[in-house]
C-alpha cells in the first residue's frame, strides 16, 4: 500500500501567511499537517489502522483503501487533529461501518490473516484451530456496535480502555459494560456450539 510518505518538507512561511494549500485543494483553503507529523503518525500508527480496517471488513485490498482514505483526512485537518491514534482509530471505524453499511454485507474470515501452520503441531490441531477461528470471526463480525469494535480494538489489538473509549467517543464505564456484553455473548454462542 503506497501511503505519501515521501512529502515535501512545507514552507512555514508560507502556512503562517495562509498561502499553502493541499494536493486537490484550492490555495488558502485548510492549513494541513506538518510532513513530519504525518509520517511519524504513518510509521507509528499504520499497522494497528490496517487490522482494524481488516478486522471490520474482511477484505484486504477494503481495508487498505480504507486505511488510506484516513490517514489522507488525517492529512488534510492539520494541526486541529489533537491525539492520533485515537483520531485515526475512529475515522477509520467510521469509513468501515459506512462501507458496510452500503454494501450491506458481512464477510468471512480470511485464514490466511491468522498465524501460519508451524510444523510442531498435526493437521487435524490446525484444521481445528482455523475452524474455531473462522467461527469466532463471524461471531465477532454479528455484535453490534459498538461492541464489535471494541472486541477488535481492546482484545484482539491490545489498546487500553481509555484508548478504547477516546477513540469511539464512549467514556470508560461504557467501555467495560460492552465489553462484557460481547464477552458474555460470544462465550454464550461458542458454548451452543459445544453441546
């Protein structure tokens, strides 16, 4: 995925007297970010913005358009954007949830995302294991929001709960209270299975 990693350097003459546009837009409209800023938030940040896209969507080449599409909004609000990750985490969610929404389609899991086989275990303990995750997977994509979200953010990509509810506009209570609601329900569906 080519994120504008190599920007030139911005004239800050040029932002203090409003003279500097962005790509697509006319001169003096916006004031943009700092490319310094932008690429440390690219390095920092676009991993963990790709899964999550990924995690929503279930598509690949989805995902990287997606991540793209904000890390691009992030570049156009400029200096205004105050805690990146968060910023990006929800801008990013809320591209994906408009996607689906438009689209109107859940989507599968996509082995190939998980951990490679390793040689120490047998066929059938991998066959299984894909099997479980597949399942979790399209568990997780049939919570509603914003429980789906923070299972995706808090357990499968580690961020705190502060974190969690910055990034979707919750306060931390709220955080815990979905979070055991999607615990409990996923715990629920997958012991249906099991008897």
């Amino acid at each position: 995925m080519g994120l504008p990693l190599d920007l030139p350097v911005r004239d800050t003459d040029a932002i203090e007297e409003g003279q500097e546009s962005k790509p697509g837009m006319a001169p003096g409209e916006g004031r943009g970010q700092s490319a310094l800023r932008f690429r440390l938030a690219v390095m920092q940040h676009h991993r963990l913005i790709y899964r999550v896209c990924y995690g929503i969507l279930g598509d690949r080449h989805e995902a990287e358009d997606v991540t793209q599409e904000a890390f691009l909004r992030y570049w156009q609000q400029g200096d205004e954007v105050r805690g990146a990750k968060a910023w990006l985490i929800t801008v990013a969610r809320n591209k994906c949830l408009d996607r689906l929404r438009s689209s109107k389609r859940f989507v599968d899991a996509d082995p190939e995302v998980f951990e490679q086989q390793t040689e120490e275990r047998d066929p059938e303990w991998h066959a299984r294991r894909e099997e479980s995750l597949s399942r979790l997977q399209g568990l997780i994509n049939r919570l509603p929001e914003p429980q789906r979200s923070l299972v995706l953010l808090f357990d499968v990509e580690g961020l705190t709960g502060a974190e969690c509810a910055e990034a979707l506009d919750l306060n931390v209570n709220q955080v815990k209270v979905y979070l055991h609601r999607a615990r409990r329900q996923l715990r629920s569906a997958l012991e249906e299975r099991h008897d």
